[in-house]
C-alpha cells in the first residue's frame, strides 16, 4: 500500500476526540455565566464519539510507522477535519448557523489567523466565545509540532534549516522526535498563557477575558472577546503586556527555551531573532513619529500605539488599539507591506518569516558578485554556516509561491466585486494569517461583507499560509499520488 | 588598470554625436510647422559638440578591448548621460523648464516607459513632441542591443538562456557580436516602423502623428501626440493596426526573424512566444466579455478597447483607448497584476517577462517533486531542453530582487503622500516601463501631480527596470569597485 491510510484515519480519530475534550472544557464558563450548555455539550459529545469510534476501529494500525508522504496528507486533513467538527458549536449554538460563515470563523481559529466575521462579538454566549478562543490555543499547539518536529522533515521551505538544534534522526521516521521536542515547547506554551493571564488579571481584566486573551495572543491568534479588540482597554499596563507576550508568541520557541535558561549567547546569535528584535524596535520607533505628529495625542500614547500595531502585524497576531489605514496614507501602504513580513519560525506566527526574508536578501548581495565571477561558488552564510544551495533553491522557491497564491488569490477575490484595497488587504491578511486587512476588511471591520465564494476562497489561502503552502499544495501534485 | 575608464568615456562621446544628430533630425517638423528651431538646433549643437569633443579627446583608446566589467559601467552610464542631454529641448524651449520634470520626460522616454509630466501635450511645439517619441525609438534601439547582445555575456537574469542561437563567443569579448546581432535587428525594427508609419496614413493619420506613433509603438514607449491617447483616433483600423504592430514590438526580434525568414516551425517552438500569445488571447476573451456586459456597446468595441488595453499592458507599451480603472473594481485588479508580467526578452518591452515567469511556474510544480525526492536532481525544461541550476537560481533572485524593489519603492513613494493604489500603481507602472498606473496616475490622467522626490525615485525605478536590475544595483555593490 502506498499510503497507511488506516493509520491516518486512526491519528484524525484520536485528534477529533481531542477536540471535544476541549469543547467540554468550555462547559465551565457557559455553566458560570448561566448560559445553555447543551449545544456546546452536544458538540463535544459528537466529536468524542465519532473521534473515538474512527480510533477504536483503527486501533490495530498504530504499531505502523508513518511516512514521509503520510506527514502531509495527516498534516492538511487533520486541520480540514477539526475545522469541519470546530465549527459544531457556533452552528448548534445559532451563533453562527451558516456553514459557510461558521467553517470560516473556524478555520480562521485554527490557523491563528483571527478574521471573524461576528458583527457583535460581545453579544455570543461565553462559552462559545471561550471555544473560539480555544480554537486558536488548539492551532498554535499544532503549529509548534508542525514548525518544529514535521516541517523540517518534509523538507519544506527550508524548514529543516530553523530548527535551532540537530535532527539527528531519519527523515523517514518522524514520532519519536515529535513526542520529545513538542512536549518540552508546549510546556513553555502553556506556561506563558498561564502567565500572561495572571498578568492581565493585575490589570484589571476579568478572569474570563485574560484568559481568552492570553490564548490568542500566544497563538498570534488575535480573536478578542471585545468588539473593539485591545483597544476596549484604556490601559497602557495591559497594552504592555500584550506587546510583550505578542512579541514572545512571534519568537521561536527554542530561542526562548534558551533564554528561559540563561544562554543568552545563543540567543543573540541566532540571527533571526536578532533581525526580528531590530525590525521591531525601528519600525516602532519611526512610526510613532509621524502618529505623534498626526495626532498630537502625547508621545507615550503614539509609541504605545505604534509598537502595538507593528508588534501586532508582524507578529501576524492582528489585535488592534489603533486604526493603521486611518493615520496616514503612507502608514497604511506601510502596514500592508509590513503583511508580508512574519516573525520568526518556530513561533505560532505565520507570513513568510524574518529568516527567509534574511536569506532571500543576502542572496540578492551575493547573486550580484556571482555574476562577476561566474566559476565562484559563493554560497549564503547564515547563523555563521553555510547554507546549502538546495535549501536556498528552496526558500526562493517558496516565496515565489508564495508571490504567485497571493496574486491568484487576489484575482480570485476581485471576482466578488471587492475594492482594489479589500482585496489586497483581505488576501495578504489571509495568506499571512494575520487577521485585519484594508478597505472594507480593516482594522476595526470584519468579513461579514464578504460574499461566500470569497469566504471560501479566503478559508483555503489561510490553511495554505498556515502549512507553509508547500503541504497543501502538495496533494494537488500528480506526483505525489504516484507509486514508487 | 581596473577599469577602461577612457574607452567608456569615448563610447559615452559617441553615443552623446548620435543623440545629437537624432536632435537635429526634429528640425524638419520645426520648420514645417513654422516654429522657433534655435532651441533644438542649440541643444542638438551643445550634444554633437561635447560628445564630439570628448570622442575625439579619447579617440586613442578605441583599440582596446571592452570587459565585463565595463559592460554595467557603459550601460547605466549611457542612459544617463542621454537622459541629461536629452532633456535640453524641453528646457530650452520652456516646454517643460523645470530640471526634475524635464529629466522624468527624458528618462521615461530612453527608457520607453511613457509616464508624462504634460498637462496638455498637443499645445506643445511639433518639434519638441517628435524629440520627445524618438527618445523611445533611441531607447528601444538599445533596449535590443541591451537585451541580445549584453545582456547575455554579463548573465543577468538567465538573459543568456533567451537568445535563440548559440552565443558561440567568449564572454569577456563583446564587441564582434553587438555589430553583427544588433545590425540585423535594427533593420527589422526600422522596417517594421516605416511599415506602420505607412499604415497608420492609409487609416487617415498626418505624417507626423503616424510616424509619432509608430516610434513610440516599436519601442514599447506609448507618447503620443494627442492627448486622449489613440482614444484621439475612433477609428477601429487604426487601433487594430496599432495593436498588432504592439504585439510585434513585445515579440522577441530574434523570433520575428525567424517569422519573416518563413521558418514558422521554429517560431511555433519557442515556449515564451507560445504562452505571450495564448496569454493575449486569453485574456482579451475573458476580459472582452466583462466589458460588453457593463458597457454594452457593441462585442466588436468592447473585444477592440479589451484587446487593445491587454496588449498595451502586457507589452508594456501603454497607449489607452479606454479607462480600464472605471470598468469595474475587480478588472483594475487585472490590469494591475498585468504589471508585473511583461512581454518577451528581446524584445522593447519591460517588466518581468513572460519566459521568466514560465521558468517560475515550472520550478515551482518541480520544488514540490524534488521534496518527494530529495536525492534526485530535477532540472526544469525549456524549448524541451534542461535549464541549468545557477540561471534558475539567476531567475529566481531576479525576480525576488525585482518584489524587494517594487516593495521598496512603494515604501518610499508613500512618503510623498500618495494613496494606496497610486503608489502601488506607479511603482508597477514605472518599474515595469509601462507609463499608465492606478489612481492619481491613471490612464487618463499624468504624472504631474507626483512631487519632485517622488519623479526622482520613479526615474531611478524606470532606469532600474529598464537594465534588468542587475546592471545597475551592480554598481552599488562593493565587490564591482573591488581590484581583482
Ligand atoms: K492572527
Ligand atoms: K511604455
């Protein structure tokens, strides 16, 4: 056989009971608040009992080793399958009793990418907003295993190259070492929710919304539980926090498992992460000038603003206490490049990452002196290494990919009729799994104006951007149906 | 020596002779037209007379032998030594008196991009206007030196994989070649101007604006003399003519040798002639029919003004007979991204190019099969032969380098103010050599609105553009300046 299908089919099982465990744990706050529990409980009980049936009667194949190809097919439909149960709740709930609008809420959940489509969000029941939250906690958790144990073994984008230590295993086989390295980075995962929430809770936030918000913001997810996002907090202390833990949330998780450790060498000398740090601290610094002398609002106020939103999109986490597209015209054609940009790899961000935008523009230097002298070998030097031609082959192949789904989904969009900077902005948010675009879909809209094709459209560009496309992209490949 | 200093600064008079002559050359329009003839005649004086001066001064140094090196030197040099003396009659004549807007028109002239700073061209002097077209002829004619027989030998971009024969010289000698290659491809350029000229007088043209706009269609440029554009013509023969000598002009030459040598099999074999017009037809089709369902002005007019705009686009030449920014939201988006595809190398046009992007596009599908196989090398194919690893890689940076320019630009432009879609479309437009944008800088409307520091940053981008990139940022590598 060429694919262990049964083995696929017994991992989906055991990731749909998951899911409704984690439905169940909304019960709480539904129970709290005095809202019905029944559609949440319902939710959860459905996909216990078809998760666990599917496992139950696939048991049997869990001695199988998974291969290469079954990583990619796990991989997309284990995201496609909990975006179809995931949207139970809002379906059963009436929160959202379109299909079409409740996988896209979902969807945007579970790639982290925080696009809602709620015109009032703090009108839904608790718990529903508490499994919306959720949602992108759950996707974070997947996109750690993802970027740190399956990425790099598929060979794509480079991947293999950003993790911090040595594979040292076969390619071929994959478990061991995801069950090692993903148990000690969602440890820090947890624990930095869990901190963050007490911080936000000295702020002043209720138990309820410093949860909610410290799952998304470690996510990079940016679903808030105020239809006026952070900027509901007129707090600079709970600005702060944000910042800082959207700032964490965009570092790979092994730099700051090295920083929780003290080796701050190693911190600083992975180039990354330097970069990443620099980009922030300029950008921020530069912005607040022209916010200031826009608004006049005080200088603490306009670097808080700044920094906020420029964490914010790059970090592709997508809360907002500001409207970028409202400040200056240059400031929004900023903020939409700034889309393109992601923060690290190894973090739950999403984009196309500071690393590879370090790689592509060392390249184009050294592009140059190779036409100069053509028989030189002259190969990219990153984190002091050499890096091999095949992973530079494959960075540039991935941007230009990720260049070309941008245009063919923008020129999808512009089917349904949007403006020229809706459709740029929503497929740029999309793809990047950011969460606010331009136009019609900006900072303070949502995407219910958006028709259903381009919601279906917008849905496929997030679970592309969100499994570095290559993974997607994949299943469509003839070859990759082929034996051999 | 590291450099032939003086051998450049000899082509450099020679090249400033010819501008001059070229000068000279308005003077019969002047005449006929009964205008002032002292401004041309002075400027074309002050060309002949400094370059004549300093080819003579340098005379001894024409024995030598031209390097690599000195390729990118003589290359930007020249267009912008042409652009400043180019830019004489229209300050001396008062036409256009300010330096920066005079060198924009200059310089989007050399460069065949077309973008104008005339409020309303048809009060300006005959004389001027016919200088102001044969700045695009001149330029169009280097443009085919440029991209057959320099381009190649400096391996910029993979041009050396587009010329249809076998190079069959050493790369560091390239003067035997740019003789005997250009020579026959002026000869097809210079017929197929006088061709259209004539043709163009058989729809009802004077002489003048059918030469005017026959130089301008066979350089891609798209000045013309009216100010509606070839709008200013309702008539269909005129713009069908005008269409195809277009489509012509973003036809390699080398191809359109073979065309009119009757070998249509080796024509029919060239892959990037083969997608530019399945790619033409295609378009014009679909777009054909969304502008007869919102005009409904008849299909012939509305598959004319489609056809026409896609050409002009996609060949970088720009004339307009219709707005394709008041069609609908979604056909702007089209046009847009049309910006970024480009006609054919070797021929007139700009921009990215349609043999680059298929090289793309296939490597794309084939990065993913080499994830699958990662021990196994997959070359990509072009005109059924294997393309080799480093002009892919050359490719691939090309066109990253060509996003990071377009990115910054955009990022640079937006601080003179501009909104969103004005500054992506003139970055496009001007990067691109294409002359009409978005926005403020529409079809219809004209580059005077851009601020001074904004037309230099548009000029750097149209010289950018123009030389495949490579030639220029070159020079602000430090390796070039380094002794080896
Ligand atoms: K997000
Ligand atoms: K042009």
């Amino acid at each position: 056989m060429r694919f262990n299908f049964w083995l696929i089919t017994n991992i989906l099982g055991l990731l749909l009971v998951i899911n409704g465990v984690f439905m169940l744990l909304c019960l709480p706050f539904s129970i709290y608040y005095r809202e019905d529990i029944w559609h949440l409980a319902t939710a959860g009980a459905i996909s216990i009992v078809a998760g666990g049936l599917t496992w139950l009667g696939t048991r049997n194949e869990q001695n199988k080793e998974l291969k290469k190809k079954d990583g990619y097919l796990i991989v997309t439909l284990g995201w496609l399958c909990m975006s179809c149960f995931g949207s139970l709740p809002y379906i059963l709930s009436g929160t959202i009793p379109d299909f079409t609008n409740a996988f896209f809420e979902t969807i945007s959940g579970y790639t982290t990418t925080g696009a809602s489509v709620l015109t009032d969000i703090e009108s839904a029941p608790k718990g529903i907003l508490f499994w919306r939250s959720l949602t992108q906690w759950i996707g974070g958790m997947g996109i750690i295993v993802l970027a740190v144990a399956i990425l790099p073994i598929l060979g794509i984008g480079g991947m293999q190259l950003f993790v911090a230590e040595a594979p040292g295993i076969s390619p071929d086989k994959m478990k061991p070492r995801i069950k090692e390295v993903a148990k000690r980075l969602w440890f820090i995962y947890l624990g930095l929710t869990l901190i963050e929430t007490v911080l936000l809770m000295f702020g002043g936030m209720t138990f309820y919304d410093a949860i909610n918000h410290a799952l998304t913001t470690m996510a990079t997810g940016g679903f808030s539980t105020k239809n006026a996002s952070v900027a509901y907090y007129d707090s600079a202390y709970i600005q702060y926090v944000i910042i800082i833990f959207m700032f964490l949330a965009g570092t790979n998780f092994t730099i700051t498992y090295f920083g929780l450790k003290g080796k701050f060498k190693k911190v600083w000398a992975n180039e990354e992460f330097r970069n990443y740090l620099i980009i922030v601290l300029l950008l921020s610094i530069s912005i607040s000038f022209f916010v200031f002398s826009s608004t006049w609002e005080g200088f603490e106020k306009s670097f808080r603003d700044s920094l906020f939103q420029v964490v914010s999109i790059i970090t592709t986490t997508g809360f907002v206490t500001a409207d970028y597209t409202k400040w200056a015209p240059f400031l929004t054609i900023v903020f939409f490049l700034l889309m393109f940009l992601g923060a690290s790899t190894g973090s739950t961000a999403g984009g196309i990452k500071v690393v590879r935008h370090t790689l592509l523009f060392k390249n184009s230097f050294l592009e140059m002196r190779r036409q100069l002298h053509p028989s030189a070998v002259i190969p990219v030097r990153l984190n002091g290494a050499a890096v091999s031609r095949s992973i530079t082959y494959n960075v540039l192949a991935f941007v230009m990919i990720y260049m070309l789904v941008y245009a063919i989904g923008v020129f999808l969009l512009s089917f349904t009729g949007v403006e020229f900077d809706t459709a740029l902005g929503a497929v740029a948010t999309s793809l990047g799994n950011i969460g606010p675009g331009l136009g019609e879909v900006g900072p303070v809209d949502n995407f219910n104006s958006i028709t259903p094709f381009g919601k279906w459209i917008l849905s496929f560009l997030m679970l592309l951007g969100r499994l570095e496309l290559f993974t997607v992209l994949m299943l469509f490949n003839m070859n990759f149906w082929q034996k051999y």
